[in-house]
C-alpha cells in the first residue's frame, strides 16, 4: 500500500508517506515543492511496471525535482535480479554528473548496485521478491 499522511503537509512543501511493498515499510517525507503527490504515485506505478516488464533496476523518487535543477534528489532503487528484489534509499548529490534526469527528474540510468560504500561500511537494503511488486500493483488504488 501506499498512504498519504495527510495532516503532515507542510506549508505545502512536504507530507510524509508511507510505504508497504512485502516485507518492505518505510515512512519517508514527499517534497512538494515542483511535484504534486499523484506525480510520484504515476511514477512510481510506472517504474514498478517497468521493473517487472523489462528493466533490471529502477526509481522511486522521493523527491522529484525537474532535470534541470541542480538540487539533491532521494528516492529507493529497486534492483531487480531473478525473482528477487533489493531496495537501498539513495540519494542524489548535485556535484554527480555522471546520473543524468530526464525534465521530471527521474534518473535515466541507474547506478549499479552497491553492497558497500567507498569507506567500507555496509549499504543497508530491504529485500523483497516479484510476487510481492506484482500484488502491491493489483492492489494500489491510489492511482
């Protein structure tokens, strides 16, 4: 599911969600600043859809900002291999060049997932599997 938390707008620049995706829950915070809540819900399902149709990893921003601002982003990566599903929070520094956004500000290219960072410590990520994205699809009447 995918809940709205609705009494926590922000002077209309946040509100904090929460989702569930199988074993997967996260509350996290929606900027609101360039982007309305059903334009991360149409993203989100689409992405959701394109991980299960074709691609091997994608996007769920948390915080859509248009490409060409040059501002931080968040949002999970979803990393498809088999029938499993790996899920790390990421964010997106704007001195990276090397992730390019289209003018919503989704990523067109996924960094390749990581287990590690630079200095050692382990990358935290949920796991989840295919069934569980095909249910959380069926059942999302959000969109």
């Amino acid at each position: 599911y995918i809940e709205i938390i609705e009494e926590s707008v922000i002077e209309n620049e946040e509100v904090t969600a929460r989702i569930k995706i199988g074993d997967f829950e996260e509350s996290f915070t929606l900027s609101l600043r360039f982007s309305g809540i059903k334009d991360y819900l149409v993203q989100w399902y689409k992405s959701l859809n394109d991980l299960l149709k074709s691609q091997n990893a994608v996007a769920l921003m948390q915080w859509l900002v248009p490409g060409s601002e040059k501002v931080f982003r968040r949002g999970w990566i979803f990393y498809k291999i088999a029938d499993r599903v790996y899920i790390q929070d990421r964010l997106f520094p704007t001195d990276l060049d090397e992730i390019l956004f289209d003018e919503k500000g989704i990523p067109l290219s996924i960094p390749k997932r990581e287990l590690v960072t630079e200095e050692g410590d382990t990358i935290s990520e949920w796991e989840t599997n295919l069934a569980d994205i095909y249910f959380f699809l069926e059942n999302v009447n959000a969109i």
